[in-house]
C-alpha cells in the first residue's frame, strides 16, 4: 500500500446537501488519507457526484465541516482548486484541437510561464504515451486515448488530490487496465485519488478504501477485505480423494454441506486466516488430509447488493448520481 501522511488530504464531518425538500447527503462523514486511493460507492441518486462537487468547489454544502488540502472549500475555494484536479464523466478535451493544443490551452488556463506550460505538456504526452498523436486532432482519438489525454489535462497543474468521477466509463479491458496502472502510478509519487466508479472490479482493485453510500448516507466503509466480511456467504472448500474421508471430514466440522460426486465439503467461513486455521487444526487432530482448498469470499457485488438492495454496478447503477439541480457537465480543472 502507500505512505500515507498524518493528515488527511480529504475530510468531513456532518456534510450536509439537500435540494429543496429532498436531501441528497445526510451527515457524511470522510477521512481520506494523503497518498491513497478512496473509492465511493453507490447507485444512482446516492449522492455521490454532489459530494465530489462539494469537495471540489463546484457547489456549496448547507451544513458540516469540510476540508480539502487542509483548506476549506467555502471560505478558501482558490487555495482548493489550487491543489485539486478534477476528470469528470464528460471529457472537457477539445476534439477540434490537437492534443498538444490542450495541454498547452490549459497550462495558459493555470496561469504557467510558456516555457513551463511547453515543458509540462512535454512532460505529460510522454508520460501518457501521447508523443506519436501529439499533433492530430483529439477528434481522431480512440476512447482510451481521449481518456489519457483529460487526465493529462487534469495533472498540467501538477494536483495533489485528483477527483476521478467514473474515469474508465466506455473503455475497453486493455485500455481500462492501462488506465488503472496510470493511478496507481500517480498515488505511488504520492497524490491522492477519490475515485468513484461503476466497476465494482475497479474499486476492489485500486482502492485503500472504500465508502458505500445509499440514499444520502454512509452505510458501510473499510478495505475491500473488510467489507466482503459484513456478508454472508463465505465459506472454505475442502476436496478429498475418497468418500471415505469425505465423510470423516464431515463428522469432524459437524458442518457445511456435501457434495459426494465431487468429493467436496464447503464449510462456512469468514475467509479470515484465524477461521482457516481453525478447519485445518480440526482436520490435522484427526489426521484427515484435504487433497486440495479454496476459500470463497463474498466480491464487492455481493457487498452492493446487501447493502444497498441494488442491482449490481455492471448494470450501470454505480454512475454517479444526477439531479435536474446538480448538472454533470460542470467541470474544474
């Protein structure tokens, strides 16, 4: 995992929205970490994306203490702006200009000296492999070049929290992969992502931690591991060679059901190593071998579902919540 600082670079306690009569975050508290990935989880209408336009400036909160980069969004939003980035769900490249155009168009919009405005855009197409397009127009990009190319954009004022609103949406598996390491890239030079996503993969795969929201409140937060314990469903699967030890392992756990063509005994677990160890101590007392393991925990749509009574995210329940209040394309950089 990463180095982490002592303060958080994102924090909140009792935040607060609601749009006329309908509350759209109630109470949410946050502690995010400098140097990690957070991920926030919910399907639509949870009030994911009014929280990270909160975070971001883009909208004020009725109630609660929010800070960001140690600064708080409504009494210093040039000092927060001046340490975030934001990559939204809708691109802001501009398809009629050229990659290096874009780069260039908003390191001038950050206020960076021509020399250093060159110099960084430089710096970013290599490093998003965006050299050999460098000079052709955004328009002829492919989904995943698009995609590198907003991030680029979001990092020409060198950010240290990045606000990633479902930033793999559309893409393939490669260029959804290559995206992922381009994050975990980021976070290992030490900037701070609150990505939120309507990949449950992606969450468990990047994310330090993760928050689930439903209906404007935090119902559940922890590591990926953590909250597939919340759920029922775990269990460790024992195969022997012969119904003979089939049988005594049952005799033995007392529990879990059989499956005799398969020779297979599943026992309830909560894939936690104490519970592990416990089955095999209990097996190795009488001198019952297994043939083979595995151990089943519940995944992060399992953990969806229960908490949130939801469909599942590959479903598209996980975008990012829209009120006719709180329009998406409103984007800062």
């Amino acid at each position: 995992m990463t180095t982490q600082s002592t303060r958080p670079a994102i924090a909140t306690t009792g935040l607060r929205k609601a749009y006329g009569d309908k509350t759209v975050l109630d109470g949410i508290d946050l502690h995010v970490p400098a140097g990690s990935v957070f991920a926030l989880l919910g399907p639509n209408g949870a009030g994911k994306t009014t929280t990270v336009q909160i975070l971001s400036t883009l909208v004020g909160a009725d109630a609660g203490q929010v800070q960001v980069a140690g600064h708080d969004p409504s009494t210093d939003p040039d000092a927060v702006r001046a340490a975030i980035g934001v990559t939204g769900q809708f691109s802001a490249v501009d398809k009629l200009l050229t990659a290096e155009e874009n780069l260039l168009l908003m390191a001038d919009l950050r206020h960076l000296r021509r020399a250093d405005g060159r110099r960084r855009a430089a710096e970013l197409l290599a490093a998003f492999d965006l050299v050999e397009v460098a000079r052709k127009p955004a328009a002829a990009f492919s989904g995943g070049m698009l995609r590198r190319l907003d991030l680029a954009m979001t990092l020409v004022g060198d950010p240290r929290i990045i606000f990633l609103d479902e930033p793999t949406t559309g893409l393939d598996p490669r260029s959804r992969r290559g995206m992922w390491q381009i994050i975990r890239d980021l976070v290992a030079g030490g900037v701070t992502i609150f990505l939120t996503t309507q990949y449950l993969e992606e969450a468990d795969q990047l994310a330090d931690r993760i928050a689930v929201l439903d209906h404007g409140k935090l119902v559940a937060e922890g590591t990926a591991h953590e909250l597939k314990r919340l759920v029922p469903g775990g269990h460790i699967s024992l195969r022997f060679t012969d119904p003979q030890t089939l049988d005594r392992a049952a005799r033995r756990l007392g529990e879990g059901s059989r499956d005799e063509d398969a020779l297979t005994l599943l026992v309830p677990s909560d894939g936690g190593v104490r519970s592990l160890r416990s089955v095999l101590d209990l097996l190795d007392a009488e001198g019952i071998e297994a043939d083979g393991l595995t151990v089943h925990t519940p995944d992060l749509d399992d953990v969806f579902l229960a908490l949130t009574g939801s469909p599942t995210a590959t479903a598209g329940t996980t975008a990012a919540a829209t009120t006719s209040a709180t329009p998406e394309k409103e984007t800062t950089r």
